[in-house]
C-alpha cells in the first residue's frame, strides 16, 4: 500500500512540473524545420571558427578546436605541409603550432 500511495504522490509530483511544448514549435512546417535546424548548423560552426581564431584561447585549444572542426588530427611531422594551414586557419604562428607538436610528443612520450 504504501509502494502504491508513493508512487501515485511521484506521479502527481511529475504532472505538476511538466512543461507543455511552445505553441511555435507544435506549428512549424518541415520547410520551417529544416531552416531553424540549418541556422543552428551555421551558429554553431560561426561559434566553433571564432573559437578557432580567439587570442583568448591558448595555442592547444585553438589546434584542438581545428582538429575538431575539419576531424583530424594535427601530423606530427614538423614539416608537414598542413601545419601552415593550421597556423593561418588558428591565427598562430607556424612556431606555436610546432611547439604544441612538441608538447603533444613530450606528454605522449611520458605516458610510454
């Protein structure tokens, strides 16, 4: 019985706190969908680029970010061909983008 009664004050907890779907969303037409969905896609990849470029965001994180966006992994050869792709996609200097090379080798080194 008392299983019963705590179930039924959960229920009647839940029905109290549930949320109704906005009006806008229930009448959006699949044009009006794949618009709002297109635009998220944009906002996202806009906040990932500035992300990329930021001054505030140290050289590991904007490399990161580029291996995100483009899904790869920055080469470890220091004359790979892409790393001055890296440096001017990142706004770092060709240095900086090596010098994370090195410390990516060095941690992965230590971890050996």
């Amino acid at each position: 019985m008392a299983a019963t009664a705590a179930a039924r004050a959960a229920t009647e907890l839940g029905a109290r706190h549930m949320t109704t779907p906005r009006t806008s969303d229930l009448v959006k037409t699949p044009a009006e969908r794949m618009a709002h969905e297109e635009f998220e896609r944009t906002e996202k990849r806009r906040q990932e680029l500035a992300e990329q470029r930021s001054d505030l965001n140290p050289p590991e994180v904007r490399i990161r970010t580029w291996e995100r966006i483009h899904q790869l992994r920055m080469p470890s050869d220091p004359a790979h061909p892409i790393l001055d792709v890296i440096a001017v996609s990142t706004r770092l200097t060709l240095e900086e983008v090596r010098e994370e090379q090195r410390t990516r080798a060095a941690r992965a080194g230590y971890r050996s």
